[in-house]
C-alpha cells in the first residue's frame, strides 16, 4: 500500500495538468509600438484559440473613432480594424482592459494595450485618477474621460476628445499614448458618440487644473506568498511612474432648464395631471372647449410648479368621459427663450364611465348579498350602502422622539378639516391627559399635513381622529381612527456632535447622518465653529457626509458648465459612527484629511468594485495537494506556477 501509495504521488495527476497559462501574443501587424504605420488594419496573433469579451463596451481606442472600429476574435487572432482616417504624427492605443482570455479555460491575458504610431516616435505619456459622482462620491463605472490640448472651455462642446478611456468598476482610468504638453481634463457620458458635450442630459466632469504628464522611475513590492498565511518572498521591482496619477474629476449633469409638456393624463375621472420637465413662475390657464372650466377645480401644484394636478369638483364633469380643453403654458423655444403654447387636448379618462358603473353594481351586488345572509341568520345588518370611507394615509415612526412629526396624506382636497375632532392625549401616571398639538398643511401639495407636539421621553401618547372630521370636497368622510404612540425613555437615545475643521472661509455646511443604505436619516447645519449637533438618536451604525452650502438654500446643489460653476462639494467620513444608548459621543473630522476617491466607506458604496480576472492557478494548488516538490514539475507548467 505504502509503494502504491508512493506511485501515486510521483506520477502526474489524473488527467495531466491544467492549462492554467495565459494566452501569448507571438506576432503583430504592425509591430507593437511600430512608427510610420499607413495601414488602418492591426492583426494580433496568439499561440492559443482566444476570445474578446464585450469588445464594445470594453475595447477603447484613442484618439476617439466617429465611426465604430471593428474588432473581432476569430481563432488565434484579434482582427482591428480602423474606419476613420488616420491622422498624421499621432499615436494610437487600442486598449483591450482585460477582455481578452484562453477560449478554453478563461485564463486572461490581464490588461493589454496595443499601440502603434503614424509619426516618427510613440507618445508615451499616461494619465490617470478617477471620476466620482458629484452628488454622493459614488465611483462612475464606463463613463469617458479624456484631455484637451486646447484649453479654452470651449473645446469641450466644439471639438471630439483628443485622447480618451473609459472608467473600471472603481472609477478608475488611464489615459494612454499621451505626448508631453499641457492638457484640461474632462468626462462625458456620450449619450450620441460625438465625443463632445452636446447634450445638457450627459453627465459631465470638468476642471480647471492644467495637467502636464511627466514620469520618472520609482520601485514597487511584489510579495510571493508560500501559502495564505505566510509570505515567501518580498521582490522589489523597478518600474516608470507615470503623472499626474491622482486626478479626481466630480461627475455631474447640469439641470434641465428647457421647459416642454413630459405628458398629461386622466388616470383617475375626479383629476387632470400634467407633467412638465422644468417649473414655470406663472401655472397654466385652462379654457373649457365642451365645458366651463371657470371655478371647476381646485388646483395642486407642487413647490416646484412642474406637477399640477387640476382635481374636478361637480360630479357631473367627474363622470363625462371627454373634456375638451385649451391649455396655455410656456416652454422654451430653439433659441433658449420661453415662448407661449396653446394646446387642444382630449382628456378621457383610464375607465369609462360606463364600465365604472358596471363595477360598482357588482360591488353594491355583493354588498346586498352578504347584508341577506347576516339578516337571515338573525345578525346585525345594514340596510343603507354606504360608500368608502376617506382613506387617510398617517405616517409615524415606529418609536417617536422629542423632534418627530406626524404625517396625513388625503386621497382628495379637503372642504373641512374640524381639527376639534382630533384628540391627542399623554398618559400621566394612570390618567390620559388631552395634549395641545400643531397642525398645519405641507407646502408638497394640498392633501399633505402635519402634526406637531411635543413628545416627552418615556410617555405613551393616543390619537384618536372623531369620525367626519375630514370631510373631501366630494362629501366622503373618514372613520374613526385610534393609534397607540411611545416615546422612548432619555436613556434609550445618544447624542453626536461633530467638529468639522477644512471648511472654506465664510462658508457653512450641511451634514447628514445616514443610515448603512446611504439614506439621510437627520441633518444638521454647522455653527460658527463648525460643530453640528445630533440629539435623540435610536442606537445603531450610522454613517456621516457633508456638503458646502455655498448658496444658503439648504439643498445640495448641481454644477454648471457654461457658468464654469462646479457642483457643491460633498465630503464623506471615511468610518462608522457606532451610536450606544445614553451615550454622548463627539467626533472630529477634517474633510480634507483623506484623499476624495478614498472618503466613502465600502460598506455603503453601492458601485462596488469588481473582483479583477486572474489567472486560476490550479496546478499550484494540485502540486501542493499530491506534495510534488517544485523541481518535479515540468518545466511549461513551472512558468504558470510561480505566476
């Protein structure tokens, strides 16, 4: 058993090795880094069968190609081919990232870049950094970036890119085949493939920092690693670095300013929604064509005026299927300038009234039979349909704290609202004692409201809502309604201040607490020594961001190209803020300490990185496995090996 054994480990595994090697590239048309190159067609040759993945999406040439190059993997070859004309004295990189791999066993040939030039010398220049989303530092995956020689702003909506990648899974990039000179960066999510900004809908990235490439030699560590736990060997390896390699470029879109009707609908008969693509400072006039429009709504607009609802108040309009009506309203024209439009619309609406009525005989049908049934067997029955009542929607914490509101949405605008009928009341010791609350409407809409009180920690609270105290202005009225409220005691809360120092002279921010799915739960604006403070906060993980309230409005604003203005800076805490029970804890941030591509905690970065293709490694593991001493193995396999 011990000789059959010992056969067993000297000999070659079943089935041989594995093919864990790399395609190779053993020729090129033309050479690789080749000078004076006239042809548009460049043939890669391979020692293996390979294949190209998502060459489209994955394959970047540079400079930029109006026309689509084709690119296919055919056996042992890659066959590019140019369509645009090539320019003279330019260096081309067709770079393939890490798309190409073995055919059969996937082993990938790891970020390649083929490069040729039409002058006397290649440009040898990269570079690199990373494009983040202005808005919450989210890495953009697949947008391009590229440079400018010309420096003027007016480039970046005159003329194609002059060289150009696109970015990885971490928003990453490398700009390759640069020559020496000054450049502007930008990025462009190239809605049309002009590689220019040419529409406002593209997300975009600039900045004013001229970019002069340079390189100069610098060493690396490359750690050899016996197994998963200790280290072999330690290899310090020269190699040419390759500046600037640390640009940041804050992607965003520009807000759409142009005004134009998205669409207008009849969903529902009592209303008329239309949906504009920016707000107006003046709503719409509407002009009854089959009707009198005049006093026959009520009108919701939201804060923005790019919403308006327009809700019927006669039933008898509410059941005509077609009104005709002249809208008026204003968009903006070819030139930039709003100009008045007057539409004729038809509006009718998703059910016709017909086959409403239909639907509420069959409901009224099985009202009666159910009434029957209870009535024959002796139980308590009603006599008189009544319709549904008002479907108020209440919005509460699961557990309030001194700052919590209460929030009402109405199915329909009100005619009465008797806030008289609603009691809210404190349990003190056994008795509930009546509260005085706050209630006030919400300037989202006209069927928004809110209710203010003041929670004391560690009491119960009950709501109690009579029956018709809301009454719509189609006559429906609520049910009585009753909920049970707690405030959790002092103890169960904590308390967070945070410090913030880097903040731009005269300047304020705001800062926002988040939850693990990046979700503002609390914001705070900054004092004048920079603090902002968080009080009656539940224990838990909480995550901190903060952006410079440059223009006082209390929102984090988008940037603007043509006005040079970037988007207000966001800043996120780069660790997890564990808040306990009845602690106070307060937390020091400079939010220039770290670097910006680096601010984001992974943990609620929602572009994660992509595991990088490497090479499989099996006969390693399977040499360990059966104790095949290293120079046993022979020697086409050792190459992949010690890979």
């Amino acid at each position: 058993m011990m000789m059959i054994a010992g056969c067993a480990r000297m000999g070659q595994p079943d089935g041989g090795w594995y093919d864990d090697k790399p395609p190779q590239i053993i020729a090129t048309t033309p050479s690789d880094n080749g000078t004076g190159v006239k042809d548009k067609k460049v043939v890669i040759y391979f020692d293996e069968y390979i294949k190209v993945e998502d060459a489209t999406n994955n394959v970047v040439v540079s400079p930029p190609q109006l026309e689509m190059p084709e690119i296919k993997g055919a056996g042992k070859k890659i066959v590019v081919e140019l369509k645009d004309s090539l320019k003279d004295n330019t260096t081309y990189t067709i770079d393939f990232s890490d798309a190409i791999t073995d055919n059969n066993e996937g082993n990938p040939l790891g970020n390649y870049t083929f490069t040729f030039s039409t002058g006397a010398q290649v440009d040898t220049m990269e570079v690199s950094g990373t494009i983040l989303d202005a808005s919450n530092l989210e890495p953009v995956k697949g947008i391009m970036v590229g440079l400018y020689a010309d420096l003027e702003d007016s480039a970046f909506y005159t003329k194609p890119l002059l060289r150009v990648a696109r970015t990885d899974s971490r928003g990453r990039f490398i700009i390759r085949g640069v020559a020496k000179g000054k450049y502007r960066a930008y990025a462009l999510q190239d809605m049309d493939g002009d590689y220019k900004y040419s529409q406002k809908g593209e997300m975009i990235a600039f900045s004013d920092r001229i970019i002069e490439p340079t390189c100069g030699p610098d060493t690396r560590q490359d750690t050899i690693w016996r197994d998963s736990l200790r280290i072999d060997t330690i290899i310090r390896r020269g190699y040419t670095h390759f500046y600037p390699d640390d640009v940041v470029l804050r992607a965003f879109t520009m807000p759409l300013t142009d005004r134009y009707m998205i669409k207008n609908q009849r969903q529902e008969p009592e209303r008329l929604e239309f949906f504009f693509s920016y707000g107006s400072d003046s709503l719409p006039k509407m002009k009854g064509l089959n009707f009198d429009a005049d006093s026959a709504f009520i009108v919701d607009a939201n804060p923005k005026k790019d919403t308006i609802t327009y809700w019927l108040r006669d039933t008898a309009l509410i059941n005509r299927d077609s009104l005709e009506i002249e809208y008026s309203y204003h968009i903006t024209d070819t030139l930039g300038q709003l100009v008045p439009q007057t539409d004729t619309l038809l509006m009718v609406p998703k059910l016709p009234f017909e086959k409403r009525q239909k639907m509420l005989e069959k409901e009224m049908e099985k009202w009666q039979k159910q009434q029957d049934k209870l009535k024959k067997k002796g139980e308590r029955y009603d006599s008189v349909w009544l319709p549904k009542p008002l479907d108020i929607r209440v919005t509460a914490p699961s557990s309030l704290t001194p700052e919590s509101y209460l929030y009402f949405t109405m199915p329909a605008p009100l005619a009465r609202c008797d806030t008289s009928m609603i009691h809210l009341q404190a349990k003190v010791d056994t008795l509930w004692v009546p509260q005085k609350f706050d209630w006030q409407p919400r300037p989202q809409s006209i069927l928004s409201y809110r209710l203010e009180a003041v929670w004391t920690p560690g009491t119960e609270y009950q709501l109690e809502i009579d029956s018709a105290a809301f009454e719509s202005i189609y006559g429906i009225v609520n049910d009585k309604m009753k909920s049970s409220l707690k405030c959790k005691s002092e103890e169960e809360f904590g308390t967070l201040v945070v410090k913030i120092s880097g903040l731009p002279d005269s300047t304020t921010a705001i800062v926002q607490l988040l939850d693990k799915s990046d979700m503002v739960v609390k914001e705070a604006r900054t004092q004048d020594d920079g603090s902002a403070e968080f009080y009656w906060l539940n224990e838990g993980k909480y995550y901190l961001r903060a952006f410079i309230d440059r223009n006082g409005n209390g929102i984090w604003d988008s940037g603007d190209f043509y006005n040079a203005l970037q988007p207000e800076e966001m800043y996120y805490l780069p660790k997890v803020i564990e808040i306990k029970a009845n602690w106070d804890i307060t937390t020091e941030w400079n939010i220039n300490q770290t670097r910006l591509d680096r601010q984001k905690p992974l943990e609620i970065t929602k572009q994660k990185p992509e595991k990088e293709k490497q090479l499989k490694n099996r006969n390693k593991t399977r040499a360990e496995q059966l104790g095949i001493p290293f120079d046993k193995i022979p020697s086409e396999v050792r190459t992949a090996v010690t890979k």
